[in-house]
C-alpha cells in the first residue's frame, strides 16, 4: 500500500525511496481483509492519520459483525449516504433560478416532460473518492476503537448501493445507533435498510414526496429566489489610497 518515489543521489544512481507506512493501520486493515476475504474491494491509508475500506454490496450485512467483534472497532460513529452523480441543476450565483443543465433552454424546470427523471445532467461522469465505487449510491459508516489508551483508531467503510433495488441489510443488529442514522438516510436518500425495526420520517412530513439530498431533487426555494449567498462585501483600501490620506 505504500506508494514508492525516485530519487538520485550526488552520483547520479537514482534511488527508491518508500513512502511512508504505518504498519498498525496496515495490521488493522489485514484483519479485515483476513475476514472478509475478497469482499474486501480496496482501502486505503494515509499514515498516522486515517483508513478507509470498500467492500462488496452483499457483504455490507456481515461487514458490521467483523468490523466489531474482529477487529475491534466497538464505538460506532456515523452511518450515511453520498450520491456521487453531477447535480444536473446549474449552480451559477449569478442565476436567480436554476438552470437544468443539457436541454438547450434556460427553462428552470427540474424534471424532464412526460417523465420521472432529471432533463440533463451535467457534464462529465461521477468521480468517486478514495477507494473508489461503481454506482452512484454509496453508504459510508464511521466505527473507531477507543478502549485502548495511546491505540485509538478510526476507519471509513463504504459500499455501492444497487441502482436498481436501493436497497441494504441494516446495522441496527450490530451497533443500536445505526437506528436513526438508517432512518434518515433512508428518508433523504430513499435506500431502504432490510431488517431495520421501523423506517419512519425523522425529520420530513409523513406524506412528503422525493428525497432531498439526491442531486436530481429540485430545490423549489432557488428557483423563486436568487442566490442567498451573495453578499454587499466592501473592498479593503490598497496600497495607493493610504499613501494619499
């Protein structure tokens, strides 16, 4: 896992020089990976700070029980979702009303005529982070070990969530926290948890329709409104002006 950089030498022998490692992160994640096996798609490191895992969708279900009771991670810190797809919205501060990107008009209409999908999407296809994906749903967990004095360590778990089915075993068996956090998630996302004891709003109406921290979810508020976040800033006096008073 550790990256390698050349370098030369006073008599020009070119030299390879290792990144650094951070052998305890390293043992960590081969547990994991002892456990999982191939479920295990990719992690990453970045020494003395931080570590990350990808696993395959159908093993997120078992991931939590390894995560804890073999590895070791019994604090739970945060479950959550992140849609990597371009927004398809325009984001100029200068537009008082968004822009559906790829129709050719400026017609501030979120959704496509006749249908249930975006008009046009932004340019470009989804970059996803370290560890990479290949959806457009991810769900993301925070767990850490904080028992051990001096040995405290997090670790970021990530999976692709079907496109079709949107739809992921729960971790509430596992760690009881991930109760509310499936719920949100479940309610701003639409991913449903198999196995969760009560998807409920937590935050929206009962009878609210859409999910709002999907990209393609239109924001009705930007499109009656300019941009809130411009702001009158005065500029501060140059260099000329304090010569002159």
């Amino acid at each position: 896992m550790a990256d390698e950089t050349t370098t030369t030498d006073d008599a020009g022998e070119a030299e390879v020089e290792q990144a650094p490692r951070d052998e305890r992160r390293e043992e960590i994640l081969g547990r994991l990976t002892d456990a999982m096996g191939d479920a295990v798609l990719d992690t990453h490191i970045d020494p003395g700070r931080d570590m990350w895992a990808r696993v395959s969708t159908d093993a997120w279900g078992d991931l939590a029980a390894v995560v804890r009771h073999t590895v070791g991670a019994k604090y739970f810190g945060f479950l959550s979702a992140i849609d990597w797809m371009p927004s398809p919205f325009g984001r100029s501060m200068d537009a008082e009303v968004d822009t559906v990107l790829g129709t050719g008009g400026d017609e501030p209409e979120g959704q496509a005529e006749g249908g249930d999908e975006p008009a046009g999407q932004a340019e470009g296809g989804m970059q996803h982070g370290v560890t990479g994906g290949d959806t457009r749903f991810q769900l993301l967990a925070r767990v850490a070990s904080v028992g051990e004095p001096g040995d405290h360590w997090g670790i970021t778990l990530k999976a692709d969530v079907p496109d079709g089915a949107m739809s992921m075993p729960t971790w509430t068996t596992v760690y009881a926290g991930a109760d509310w956090h499936e719920r949100e998630c479940w309610e701003m996302f639409g991913i449903e948890f198999v196995g969760h004891p009560g998807l409920r709003h937590i935050y929206l109406p009962s009878d609210f329709e859409g999910n709002p921290l999907r990209k393609d979810f239109p924001l009705i508020a930007r499109m009656v409104k300019p941009w809130p976040g411009i702001v009158d800033v005065e500029p501060l006096p140059s260099e000329d002006s304090e010569d002159d008073a």
